[in-house]
C-alpha cells in the first residue's frame, strides 16, 4: 500500500478485514455460497498482511539488537522507503548504529596503537590472569627475552624455567626483583632481569601485569666500572710506594759497594747485597705487576670495521695450529654461514679469542682425547654468537662466579688478568661473555654481539 502514514495504513488495513469479513453474509443471502472459495484465499492474504505489518517493526527492533549483539554495526536501515511514523526510529537505528561503529574503529586503532607500541619497546612486557593463569598479552621483547614464541598459561613456564616463573608468581604488586632468565631453547643461556609487576581489575577479574627489563648490560657495565676505578686506586699506590723502596735498594746496594765498611765480615756483607737484591727484585716485580694490571683501563677506543668470521677463524687457526699440534689437541671450527660478519675491533677480538682458546688447552691437557670447538652462528634473537668449547675438566659454579674478577685465577702462574680482559673486550663491543661448565663435563665460553 502507498500510505506513507502509519496509522492510516493500519486504519486501511482494518477497514478492509472488516469489509472482507462481511462479505459471507452478503453471498449467502445472495443465494452465491460458492463464491466463498474466492473469498477464503483473499481473507487469509489480508490477516496474514496485517500479522505482518504489525510485526514489522518489533522484526527490525530485533535485528538492531542482534547486530548490536554480534557487533555487526555495518547494517543500514532504509530511511526514506519507509512509513512516516518509522523514520525517527529507522534514523535512530542509523544513529546508535554509526557511533557503535566509530567507538569500535577508535579502540581498535588504539588496540593496534597499544601493539606497535609495545612491540617497540625493549621492555618484555606479560599480563595474565591472576586466577586461572590464562596470559593476556605477551610482547615481541619478551618473546626474544625468552626464546618462547607463544605461552597460553604463565604455568607453561613452571617447566621451561622454574626460578623464572616462582620469581614472577612470588612478586607482589608494586614491588621489583632482580631475577634470572634460563633459555635453552637453542642454547642455554642466562639473563638477569629487573622484574616489575602492577595489578588491574576488569569486570571483577583480577590481572597481573608484568615487566621484564634486561639488565645484564647495566650490571656488567657497572661491575666494569667499579673494577676499573679499584684498580686505578691500586696501580697508582702500588706503583707511588715501591717506586722509592726499589731506588733505595740499589742506592743501599751501591754504596755497600763502594764503602766497604769496616767491621762487617765478608759473609755478612754478602747477606746483605743478597737482602738488598732481593728488595730491588721484590719491589720491580710489584711494579711490572701493577703495570700489568694498568692494561685493564688503557682499553677504551675500538677501532672498529667490518670483520669477516671465516678469515677471523682462518686467522686464529694457522696462529694456534704449531702448540695446537705439538700438544695433540684437535680443532674443530663450525660456521653456520660463510658470509657471517661483526662489527667490532679485529686486533682485540683476536686477542680475547686466543686467550679463550689458552685457557681451553690448559684446560683438555689432562683428558685423554683433548678436543677444542670453535663456531660461531645467529641465535634466534639475531645476535651473532661465537662460542669456545672445550671438553676438559669443567669448573665448579664457585669457580665459575670468580673467573672474570681481576687477580682471580684457578692457576698457579695465572695473573687473573686475562679472563677480566677479555670481558672489557667484550663489553666494549656491547657485547656479552658468558661461561657454561660442570666438573668433569667440558667449558663453553659464549660471546655474543649484537647486529
């Protein structure tokens, strides 16, 4: 029908029922009964018609409310085909409609934002549901952190890393703890991380969120600075004390010589000559040692340029092959890629590699097939590792904890200075130098620099 008035339209539809429903009196008095199988057709159209007008509205009232269940808000409702009446309702549809659609595409735009923005930064970042343990969000750093590419439960991690994951449970809202991070998903490896944790509430659910900050660089760093300043206070008043006592010594030594004082028997002044040498010896050795150990602060510029690994190998291969050899041990070398490369200072990275490779054969000396292993490859972070493994004696985790403190070492005639060196190399590069050993189980020394 073309009212466009609603109530017209009704009023029309009425008129016209009641008209038809008046027609079986007026037939039979007319003596025409079987005109009743044409009017029965057209009453059922009529009743059928007006279920349907007046069900029309309550119709699009529910399909509003079911887009609006299934936030499906890209449903139109036709404004102008449409009775008068139903208009305002229509465009009120439209309405609710347009800005459910505008709220929905601002927070996903902030959702996508809220991504970007945590995949960028450093910081691993976890949130999951303090009841059943369910993980919410979980960010690309983290990932890497971890070496975990997915984690529906933070319980996951009660197997993969124990101490990580009592750490994480114990930590009260509000508070931070210096924790460690155990990786073996293509190396074992350690982190320490500064975990940070918050508390949120939605709809009644409570959620912890987590934040991991790498500080193994910061602490490293740190230790770096406060051995070096030790060691500037120690050199200078080694070096300003013995200096003097070394020049007495041989001024006393020549004037014994030159005086011959009177009294003293042959042997006396041998014993003396003998103490003063001794003194002068003592007292330079103390000073070539405090110069020794100045080596550990002159190292502060790298000269750094492109370094090819293979021809880094090859190098360190023909260098060390004549004691390689001459003690029986085999070298093995390992290259993930031909074309690895690393940004870093050739002479000093030679210099920590061969120090490396020494502590590995003294440390297979004893074995009875003494093997040393040299690789390098990409983790699945894309750090360039290079690892120096040995299958020797192994070191206790005491042992392990000391080696890089200056003045340490496990050998008689060892200075402690190299392993310490070699960390500053090291760290210099913004790198890392860990060491992974057991007794009776072999040494791994692993470097590892960033792209």
């Amino acid at each position: 029908m073309g009212f466009k008035n609603l109530e017209w339209a009704l009023l029309a539809r009425v008129a016209l029922l009641l008209v038809t429903l008046s027609i079986p009196a007026f037939v039979v008095m007319q003596g025409w009964p079987e005109a009743l199988v044409f009017w029965l057709p057209v009453f059922m159209f009529q009743v059928v018609d007006l279920l349907r007008f007046l069900r029309k509205t309550q119709t699009e009232f529910n399909q509003f409310i079911e887009s609006v269940h299934y936030r499906d808000f890209s449903r139109h409702f036709d404004e102008q085909h449409v009775y008068t009446q139903l208009q305002p309702l229509r465009r009120g549809f439209n309405e609710i409609n347009s800005t459910f659609k505008t709220i929905t595409l601002e927070k996903e735009t902030q959702y996508h934002n809220l991504q970007k923005v945590m995949e960028l930064v450093e910081t691993g970042i976890l949130s999951y549901n303090v009841e059943n343990g369910e993980v919410v969000l979980m960010n690309e750093s983290l990932r890497k952190l971890l070496h975990v590419p997915f984690m529906k439960t933070i319980h996951y991690l009660s197997k993969r890393d124990k101490e990580l994951y009592e750490a994480i449970l114990a930590l009260e809202p509000g508070h931070t703890r210096i924790a460690t991070a155990h990786t073996t998903h293509f190396e074992k490896h350690t982190t320490k991380v500064l975990l940070s944790a918050t508390a949120l509430q939605n709809e009644g659910i409570r959620y912890k969120l987590v934040a991991f900050q790498n500080v193994n660089e910061a602490l490293d760093e740190t230790e770096s600075q406060a051995w070096q300043k030790l060691l500037n206070v120690l050199t200078h008043e080694i070096m300003n004390s013995v200096a003097p006592i070394s020049s007495l010594a041989d001024t006393l030594k020549n004037r014994l010589q030159e005086t011959q004082p009177t009294g003293i028997t042959s042997e006396d002044l041998e014993d003396l000559e003998i103490g003063i040498s001794t003194i002068k010896q003592r007292s330079e050795g103390l000073l070539r040692f405090a110069e020794t150990y100045r080596n550990l602060n002159r190292i502060t510029k790298l000269n750094l340029d492109t370094v090819h690994v293979k021809d880094l190998f090859a190098n360190l291969q023909r260098l060390m092959l004549p004691t390689l050899a001459q003690k029986c041990i085999k070298l093995e070398l390992h290259l993930a890629s031909p074309y690895l490369t690393l940004h870093a200072d050739a002479a000093l990275l030679d210099q920590v590699l061969i120090n490396l490779l020494v502590n590995a054969m003294e440390a297979v000396k004893t074995v009875p097939v003494p093997q040393i292993t040299l690789s390098a490859y990409t983790s699945p972070d894309d750090k360039t590792v290079i690892r120096v493994e040995d299958n020797g004696i192994g070191m206790t985790q005491e042992v392990q904890e000391k080696i890089f403190i200056p003045f340490f070492s496990t050998r008689k005639q060892g200075s402690g200075i190299g392993l310490s060196l070699c960390k500053q190399i090291v760290l210099l590069h913004r790198g890392t130098i860990q060491v992974q050993s057991a007794p009776g189980e072999g040494t791994t020394f692993m470097l590892r620099f960033g792209q």
